[in-house]
C-alpha cells in the first residue's frame, strides 16, 4: 500500500528522510505556498464534487487523429502513450509531432534567462511584471499549441492530449534536471504540473499578445464549449449546465472543476519517467514533513501531494526565479574565482582583476601595470557576470512592484476567486518584506557559499559585483609561501607628497538610480536615450609616483571603487564612451540616414532626438578634455601618447569590434584613409594601432557634425506640415552593456525589462524598450499602406543585381571576399568553433569562410527580406568557392570549359551540397557552430515576426518553400565571370535549362552514381554527419595525392626476404624513410580529428536511421564515399579509403576495428618499405656445415652469460670456384668450453 510518509522529526530522527532536503525549512517560499495552497485546493474539490463524475475524463476512451486517418494504439497507461500516433499535432513527419520539438532541452542551463518582457507576459507592466522562467518557456506542449478542435470532441479526447503534453514534459525535466535523484527534480515536476493546470483554466500569463497562444487559448474555449454541451441535463439539485453556463464563452469555472476533476491522471503522466528516489516533500512545519511515495508519488492513487497548480501563477514563479538566481549565481561566482583567483599553474594562485591586470606584478603606486595571459578571462568573466547581475536585478525590481501591487490591490469580480482568495490569505501574514524572507529559505538560496549569504532584503548587496573583481590594490599584493596573495597595506606617507595640480574630472554615468541628470537632458529621458545619470566627481593627482583618482561623492551602494589609478580611469571611460557612443549613434540613425538620389524629408520627433544627442556628445568632450589636460600635466610619466593609448586599447581583441564599427560609420575620419585594402579586422587593427591621431576627438567632432545636419532637416518649424512621424527605431546593434564606467557603479532595479533573451524574442523586446517612452508620439508607427502583392524577385535577379552593386574593387562583394585572400584554414574541432553539447565535431575551412554578411546585417522583418538575404548570401558564397575550385585545379581552365558546356564537375557539386545544408541548418536553428551567433539571431527574429512562432515545424516550412529558390541563387552565380566582371547568359541557361532532363534541378539534382539521395534528402542529414561525411571527402583525395606522393620516393627502394628487408644505408631507402617521416607527421592531425568524431559518431548515429546501420564511423563513411573518383591533380579513380579496417597494431585507446586501414601510419601501396628492417650481418657457426646452409647469428640469450671473445675471421674467395673452407683461429677465455 503506497502513502505519504509523515515523519515527526526530533533530535535523532532527521536520517530517515530519503531525499535531499538541503537546508530547505518551513519558513521557504514553497513550503509556505505549499501551506495556503491546500486550504484553496480543499475549497476547489467541495466546490468540483457534485459535478466531477460527468468531467471525470477516460484515457481508454480518448480519440487520436493522424493527419490523415484516426490512430487508436494499444496502451494500458499514460507511460505508454507515443507522441507520433497520439497527438492531433499536423504534418506526418514524426519529428515534428513530438510536444518537445522546437524546445530547447537544456531546461535549467547556467546560462538560461527568465522572460519579463510585457510583450510575452499578460499583464505586465514597463515597471513591474511577472518573469517567466526558462523552464517554462521551453515547455514540450507543441501538441497542445496545434490541438485540433475538430477531432477533440469530449473529456476524453482532451484528457488524452494533455497526457501527451505531461508525459513528455516530464521526461525532459528528468533526464535534463541537473540534481536528479533528488527532491528538486519533483519540484520542477510540480511547477510544470501546474503550469499545465494554468493554460487549461486559461489563466497561464506567459504568451501575452503571441498569436500562437491566442489561438491556443481560443481552441480550449471552443473545446471546452463543447464538454459543456454534452453535460449531463440533471446533476442532482442543480442542472451541471446551468450551473457552468458561462455568457463570456470562457467557461472559467467548467475549467476549473475539470481540472480539479483530472489532476491525478496528468500527474500519474508527468512523473512517468521519475527515478524510485525522487521524492516530493513539503514541510509544513519545524516538526513535521510529508514525502510522497518513490517517484514522486507516480505510483499512488489519488490526488498528487503537491497543491502548486492552486497557487497563483506569479507567485510560483518569483519562488522559482529566486531559487534559479542563487543556483545560477553560486555558478558565476565559482567561475569569476577560478579565472580571477584559480591556481597559476606554477604553484601560485592568480590575483588579477577586472580590468585583466596581474595585480601580483602591478604596482599602482608606481605606476607599473601588467597584463598576464591569464588575466584576460578574469576581465572577461567579471564583464559578463556584471552584466548578467544588472539583469537580475531588473528581474527583481519587477517582481518586487508586482508582489506590493498585487497583495494591496482591491478584488476584482473579473479576478479568478481562487486567485483572489489567495491573495487575501497572503496579505495577512506575508507583505512585502516579510515574503522576501521566505525566498532566501529555499534549498539553493540557504545553501549559498560564495562571496555573502543570500537576503532579498538586502537587494543592493547581492546584486553588486565581486570582491574578486575590483581594481588592483593600490600597494600591490604579497603572496606566501602557499601561492596565496594578500594586499599589501603599503605605506601611505610613500605617496602623500603631492607633484601635480589636482584635476576635476566629472563624468556622467548612464544609471538608473542616477538623479544627477543635468537640467539641459532632462528633457532626453523620455526619448528613450537615458534612463537615469549619475554624475561622478573624480579628483586626480599625482603623488609621487602614484597617479590616483579618487571619487569625492563616494556612494557606497553604487560605487564600486573609491580609488583607482588614472590609468585604469582613463581606459574605463574609453571602453564603456566607445558602447555609449553605438549605443546614442544608433538611436539618431533613422534621422541622420540620408539616401542618394531619394527625398530625404522631415520626420517628426528627429530634431529633439538629435538635440539630445548633441548636448551628451558635448558633455561627453568636456569630459575627454579634462582627461587630456591631466595626462599632459603627468605625461613625463608615460610612455605613450593619448592617440597611441587610445588606438591600442581599444583595438584590444574585447572592443575592436565595437571600436572599428564606430569608426566606419563615418566618412573621413583623419588615419582611417590608411585603411583602404583592408578586408578584415586583424588588418584594420594593425593599421589604427599606428595611426598618430585622437579618434575619440573625431568620432566626438563627426558626431556632433550630423546631429547638426539632423536638426536641420527635421526642423518642423520650416517643414511646417510636411513632416512624417518617425518609424520605429531599429533594434540597437548590441544590448546589455551602456553605462560608462559601469565597472565604477552597482547597477540598481527597473533599469530595463529583462535581459539578453532567447534569440527568438530578443529582436522583439528590443523594439519594445525603444519605444516605451510614456506620451511620445516620436516612437508611433507610419501609417500601414493600402495592402497590395508584393513583387517578388527571381532568385537571378536578386544575384545578378546584388554582384553588380556591391561588388567592390578588392574582389570582395559586399564584405564577403574570396577565399584565396589570406591563409586558408584547416579543420578545426577545438571548442572555439563547436558548440557546448557538440564536442567531437569538426568545422570544415569551407564553412569557417561561409558567407553570411547579409544575414548578419538583416535589418528587415519580412519573409521575403529573409528570402533576399540567404540568396545572396548562398550566391556569393558558390561564386567565391568556384573560383578557389578553380585556383586549386592549376587555374581551373579545364573546370571552367566543363562549366560553360553545362556540366558542373561533380567535386565541386559536392561542395555545393555541403554549403546548402549548412544554410539550411542556418535557417532552421539546428547549426552547431558557435562562430554566427549573430546570424541565428536576426533569423530567429525574422521568424519571430512572420510565424509568428520559432518553432523547428514553421522553419521547416519556410525552408520547404525557399529553399529550391535559393539553390537556383548558386546555380546563377556560377554564370559569373569573376574576371570580367559580368554574368554569362549562355552558361546560365545551359545550367538552369539543360538539355539532360534538368540534371541541375532542385528536386532532381543528385550525386553521380547515387540513385535515390537528392539535394533536400542530403541536406536534412544531420549536420555532424555530414561534416564528417566532408572530412572523409578531402581526406581521401588528400591522402590519394599523398600516397602518390610517398610511392614515387619509395618504388626505387628494393625489398627482400619476403618485404621484411631492405637497405636502409642505401640512397634510396634513405628517400623513403624520410618521405615516410613526412608521411605520417601529415597524417597524424587526420588521425587526431577521426578518434574526436568517431567517438561522437558512436553517440549521435542512434538520431540517424542511415547512421544507425554501421557499427564504427569509418564503415558509415566508406557508403558515403561510394563512387567518389579524385580528379584533382594527376589522380584519378576510385577516392573511397573507408573501405578496409586498420591492419595496424594500435595503441590501449582505440582497437583495429574502429579505426580504417587509410589511417595506418603506412600505407598499403608502398608495400612495406616504409617499416622494412636493415638486413641482418651473416654469423658463423663452428660446427661444419654444408656450403649453402644458412649462418644463424647466437641468440642473444646465450651471449648473455658469455664474456666478449675476439674472432678473427678469414675469408677467402675465388672467382668462379666454390668456397674453401678456412681453418678457424680464436682467442676465446679457457675457463669455458666453445665452438668456435
């Protein structure tokens, strides 16, 4: 008999617990949510009795419909159900049906954010809202989002589509919970239990305006309408339909009771996949907690322990977003130690800090810096965790307002009664602050080691940065003998004599809590530039020989540093004017974007934006004045200039980019003429760090210049009523990080809403923050014009117009360059390239040079924009591997005869082939490359906006439909002739039009000599095994050459006795030996990259039914390989190498059989001569033997027991008679006896 398991606890009897608890007590925010939840449940069951028989629904008796016909599988439970006959999800591709598709797995990542934004949660406000967490933003409830009102006709059938949606949400909780085993992973069970509970009463706040959740909420109302149909006439005193009648068609209180009648079944699903010792508990008080039976309670009849589904929505997610941020921070915290403070290497421990100095070789006081090699990650853990906190604290705030309003708000009679009675319950016994207490109470926030114990209501010393990242100490540090470093307290009276005259630098610092805001910009807040400023008062002297900066308004819940050196101050403020100078440069682009040959006209709002703009650029040069005039009174002491400081730190490998991209927004900028001919940033970087001039002067002077000419055009009171109003703002070129000095402040709450998102939403909530200024007409949209049929563009067109317009006079085509330009890379498989999760894939150099500058740069929203932007991208693309296709082949003159008849050669096809697929795995989400965040995120934008759901089924769609489009786009591009510069009409027809039954055609178009794969069936291969299939590719064609290479230096080399022998002294033995030398230290990176991915390929072939046939990765290749021929160089014939296992003896990692004979340090072809032994010396033996006997050598376990004897040996030879035997003479010892 399973039941819950109550346990008074006393002082002997806390062992009998069987799960992990932590230090979780009954004053914890769940626990508490726990103890009124029960209460609200109780109600809600009385309130369901009369009337839950006739909601009671039946898993037996439910219906499931396939796309085409109805599907009725044998299952005894909800464990059995299968998501690919039971769903109503449409498409008959499996994949796509399953409720998790399109989800990300990693449920509880170290790097997940929640989403508070108020376009995706209900009811959210810009200063206060509800914060959905990761969790539940992933939720595996695709089936749910396309339930079919149609084929779900009663309780059953929506019983059984909801069991889907448990059944496979819980299995991705549990397989991808970090703790599991433990309590937490039924705790999450029962936040999701309940979010599911929410979306059925039509009470779930995330999704906001989202149409996908519009609709879904629409089909429940429709479904549900129908449940309320089909009730029973008579239900004791009161008709059940009259009772649930519902004039709004919402059916709320149906809802309600038929969830409280359901419950049980969807929790008995969701805790399918639940391990015997995951056990759910609350603890009611100090003396007592309930645990439910093993699996959190799967195996129970009943009603589920847990009563999270009758706590409000909000509510359960604050507790959960506090216990995420004190797991999450507990991470960063150990991650910011170990790169700021972890061990050397050398027996010492780091000391560096956040500006990547090693304070164990910096002396502030004499002003000696030193960068260390490993300081850079503590700089760049320490950016990223700040940037991270501020975020948090945001979150926070949010929730905070939200708890005070909704605790203290007046009953609404709309308001869901359990909801309200909720409320009530908790205003009584838990305000605010008192609420905040019991969040620190749970099992991550009262576990929390690092850095300062975990009290919401001591906001401003959890959401602060590090001790570990403040600036040097001032006096260096002294480390022990253990390696551990110390500050060292120094001797202030060492610098207190004063050289220098003080300087007054006052810097404004972008800050929410900021109320220093200059009364000229006050007027700039509601334009969105400023949300806040903070002015900092910096008094700096030189005191020998310490530089020193001192804050004298000293905040301390703000200000981080009250010292720090003139050098760190002067690099800070350059790092963060360089973000804030993108960051205001990018809000005026609209206004200040003038296009040749089109009307620039007024657009209201401009001119005050520009203003604004002008009075912080001025503010901003009085400020770089007053660094300057210091650095001249104390630059005896330095040994650079301020041009040359300015361009070296900021082409730092951190900043380069947004340094380089403040730069190229202008035209003639003094030095940046040096720049011409530079195509990438390491160029462009070489060049600015020799530059002798103030860029900052001239970015601040070009700034100020188009603020001026925007005033001017958009002056309304010339333009009268011309002026049009200003469209809405494109997204900011990068987020997160805008305050000036921002190492130099605590960031505080309600700076903006939320943080960096999920790449599908982030486009979205940027719009939204830059229009969220209250009365600000500025921000409102141009009117929508009349709808008509777009144009929609051949794919020739869009290339044949792109190549002539944008191709420039280095060769490159609008940024993108051809790929003979510079070194061309190798395969790499290091995790810089590889994302998390993926280790032991290997990038192809094909793919690290993919084109994708028009993705990057997309600033459109459109399906059609998307369409453009991957055609050109693919075009250029195809263009450029032609002409290295054709470098590579001695100029590609025979190449290029094949082309013009009609024939695409069929190894540069294969390229085609590859690049294809990875555009597509692009555009559907699923590339595993970590160099093109940028590029997944516009697309995911772009999607965001025309679906407008990111989900895997909507992509493939989309793909479906442009693809075969963007494949003629390549064929296109290889009519153009990169030397003249122009298209070919003839070559373009005879590839587009062939004469041999479209060979090239979309749906047709395969391999030579594969009968069955096409274009779009290769392409949905996963993208690992096609790389891999790639890498086999070249290998085999480069180890055909290299074999080649090796026999012509070995064939002259002669064997004997059976190839076991040969000369080694010999000239030509010598030339093999060492050709082999060569051989196989070029093999050994192929080596390496096969033992990375044969072990992947052993765990991903499982997802791949063609994968899943071949037991060891070389065996998979060798069928992908099949009919390759090489024809590159003199080689030709047959390039597949996978064929044979390896003949090798191998080493304790790896065994013959996974490993192909092609990777055998010596090839097959140069039989044996690269490991033939030098033929042995003959040997004498004293017995008498016959003339052709063979001389045996003494073994050398004989010899060992016998001292050296000297032999004197006579031969005697005489031409054309036989041998005489020669009388033996020896000197042997004559204690032993011996033949000699």
């Amino acid at each position: 008999i399973h039941k819950y398991f109550f346990i008074k606890m006393g002082a002997n009897e806390s062992s009998i617990s069987k799960t992990v608890v932590g230090k979780e007590t009954h004053m914890s925010a769940r626990n508490v949510l726990e103890k009124f939840a029960l209460e609200i449940k109780n109600k809600a069951s009385d309130d369901a009795k009369n009337y839950a028989s006739s909601l009671k629904g039946y898993l037996s008796q439910a219906k499931f419909y396939h796309p085409f016909s109805e599907h009725r599988r044998y299952y005894t439970g909800p464990c059995e159900l299968d998501y690919a006959f039971h769903s109503n999800t449409p498409g008959n591709r499996r994949e796509f049906r399953h409720p998790c598709a399109g989800r990300n797995k990693t449920r509880f990542s170290n790097e997940s954010e929640a989403e508070c934004n108020s376009s995706k949660i209900t009811g959210n406000k810009t200063e206060h809202g509800a914060c959905a967490p990761y969790r539940r933003r992933h939720m595996c409830d695709l089936n749910l989002e396309h339930i079919d009102v149609h084929n779900t006709k009663n309780s059953n059938d929506l019983l059984g589509n909801i069991l889907v949606t448990a059944k496979y949400e819980g299995e991705s909780i549990v397989k991808n919970h970090p703790n599991r085993g433990s309590s937490e992973v039924c705790t999450a069970l029962a936040r999701s239990f309940a979010d599911i509970g929410d979306i059925i009463r039509g009470r779930d706040l995330y999704g906001g305006n989202n149409k996908r959740r519009q609709q879904l909420e629409e089909n429940l109302r429709k479904i549900f309408g129908k449940i309320y149909e089909e009730l029973t006439k008579k239900n004791g005193q009161k008709s059940a339909k009259d009772h649930y009648k519902d004039a709004t068609g919402n059916y709320i209180k149906l809802r309600e009771d038929w969830w409280t009648a359901n419950r049980d079944q969807v929790w008995k699903a969701l805790t399918c996949f639940a391990h015997n010792t995951e056990e759910y508990f609350i603890k009611s008080s100090a003396s007592y907690q309930s645990f439910s039976n093993p699996k959190c309670g799967h195996n129970k009849d009943g009603d589920p322990l847990t009563n999270l589904d009758y706590v409000p929505q909000f509510l359960r997610w604050y507790n959960e977003w506090a216990e995420e941020f004190c797991r999450v921070r507990e991470h960063k915290l150990k991650k910011i130690k170990e790169a700021c403070r972890g061990e050397k290497g050398n027996g010492y421990k780091k000391y560096c800090s956040s500006d990547g100095y090693d304070c164990t070789q910096t002396d502030i006081s004499r002003n000696i810096f030193f960068v260390d090699l490993d300081c850079p990650n503590c700089e760049k853990a320490c950016r990223n965790y700040q940037k991270w906190i501020e975020n948090q604290e945001n979150e926070f705030s949010k929730q905070k307002e939200k708890y005070e309003k909704e605790i203290g708000k007046t009953p609404n009679k709309d308001e869901n009664k359990y909801v309200q009675e909720f409320y009530k319950k908790l205003q009584k016994d838990y305000p605010s602050t008192k609420f905040l207490e019991t969040l620190k109470e749970g099992p991550q926030c009262s576990n929390h080691t690092s850095d300062s114990k975990i009290d919401f209501n001591k906001s401003h010393e959890i959401f602060t940065t590090t001790k570990y990242c403040e600036t040097c100490p001032p006096f260096g540090v002294n480390c022990n003998r253990n390696g551990e470093c110390v500050p060292n307290k120094g001797n202030e009276s060492d610098n207190k004599n004063p050289k220098g005259k003080i300087t007054d630098i006052d810097v404004l610092v972008t800050h929410i809590r900021g109320t220093d805001i200059p009364e000229d910009l006050k007027d700039c807040k509601k334009h969105g530039l400023f949300k806040g400023i903070r002015k900092q008062q910096w008094k700096c002297q030189y005191k020998n020989p310490y530089d020193e900066c001192n804050v004298s308004n000293f905040v301390k819940d703000i200000d981080v540093d009250k010292r720090i050196s003139f050098k760190v101050l002067f690099e800070r403020w350059l790092k963060y004017f360089i973000q804030d100078f993108n960051n205001v440069k990018d809000k005026i682009n609209r206004c200040t974007k003038i296009e040749k040959g089109k009307d620039n006209t007024c657009i209201k709002g401009c001119k005050h934006k520009c203003e604004c703009v002008e009075k912080w650029i001025k503010i901003k040069e009085v400020e770089w004045d007053k660094i300057n005039q210091h650095y001249k009174q104390q630059k005896e002491h330095y040994t650079y200039s301020v041009p040359s400081w300015v361009n070296s730190y900021l082409t730092h490998q951190h900043f380069s980019s947004d340094f380089i991209n403040a730069l190229e927004a202008f035209k003639n900028i003094r030095g940046l003429e040096n720049l011409k001919g530079c195509n990438e940033n390491t160029c462009k970087i070489e060049k600015i760090r020799k530059i002798n001039v103030d860029l900052i002067k001239e970015l601040i002077s070009k700034l100020k210049e188009k603020c001026a000419m925007c005033k001017n055009q958009h002056d309304e009171n010339n333009n009268k009523n011309s002026c049009k109003t200003l469209p809405t703002p494109l997204p900011r070129r990068r987020r997160g990080v805008r305050p000036v000095l921002r190492r130099g402040v605590r960031r505080v709450p309600r700076a903006r809403q939320g943080g960096e998102r999920e790449a599908e939403e982030k486009k979205e909530e940027e719009e939204e923050e830059d229009t969220d200024g209250k009365g600000d007409t500025t921000h409102e949209k141009l009117p929508s014009p009349p709808a008509t049929t777009p144009e929609v563009k051949p794919p020739c067109d869009i290339v044949e117009e792109h190549f002539k317009d944008k191709h420039d006079n280095t060769g490159g085509i609008e940024k993108c360059y051809p790929k003979t330009n510079g070194q061309y890379p190798q395969w790499d498989c290091t995790p810089n390239k590889i994302k998390s999760g993926e280790k032991g894939a290997c990038m192809p150099p094909r793919r690290q040079k993919l084109c994708v500058i028009n993705l990057q740069h997309l600033t459109e929203e459109t399906s059609d924009d998307l369409r453009k932007a991957f055609i050109k991208c693919a075009a250029v693309e195809t263009c450029f591997l032609w002409h290295k296709y054709k470098t590579d082949n001695n100029g590609g003159t025979e190449a290029q005869q094949k082309l013009e008849s009609g024939t695409i050669p069929e190894d540069f096809k294969r390229q085609m082939f590859y690049t294809f697929g990875d555009f597509r795995d692009l555009c559907l989400g699923k590339d595993i490359g970590k160099d093109v965040d940028g590029v997944n995120d516009k697309i995911t934008g772009v999607f965001t906006k025309i679906v407008p759901s990111s989900s895997g089924l909507k992509r493939e769609t989309w793909w479906e439909t442009n693809g075969p489009e963007i494949w003629k786009g390549m064929l296109c591009a290889l009519s153009y002739n990169t030397n003249e510069k122009q298209f070919k009409d003839e070559v373009r027809a005879k590839l587009m039009k062939p004469e041999n039954n479209n060979t090239y055609d979309y749906k047709t178009v395969k391999f030579s000599g594969d009968k069955t794969t096409t274009l779009e069936e290769f392409a949905q291969t996963p993208q690992f095994l096609r790389w891999m299939t790639e890498w086999g590719d070249e290998f085999c064609r480069t180890r055909k050459e290299q074999v080649e290479i090796l026999k012509k230096k070995c064939d002259s080399c002669t064997l004997r006795d059976g190839s076991k022998t040969c000369d080694k002294n010999g000239t030509e033995c010598k030339k093999c030996t060492e050709a082999c030398t060569k051989y196989q230290k070029w093999l050994k990176d192929w080596k390496d990259n096969y033992n990375k991915q044969k072990d992947k390929f052993k765990i991903d072939k499982n997802n791949d039914p063609d994968a899943k046939q071949s037991d060891h990765a070389y065996e998979y290749l060798s069928k992908k390989l099949t009919n390759i021929t090489c024809t590159s160089g003199t080689t030709n014939g047959d390039c597949n190498c996978m064929k044979e296992p390896s003949k090798q003896t191998q080493t304790k990692e790896s065994t013959k059989i996974d490993m192909p004979a092609s990777l055998d340090n010596e090839p097959e072809e140069v039989k044996g001569r690269c490991t033939c032994q030098k033929a042995p010396q003959p040997s004498a033996e004293s017995d008498h033997k016959h003339e052709d006997s063979k001389d045996e050598p003494v073994p050398k376990k004989k010899q060992k027991y016998q001292k050296k004897s000297k032999i004197h040996v006579l031969i005697l030879v005489v031409l054309n008679t036989p041998y005489l035997r020669p009388k033996w003479r020896t000197k042997c010892n004559k204690r032993h006896t011996t033949k000699c």
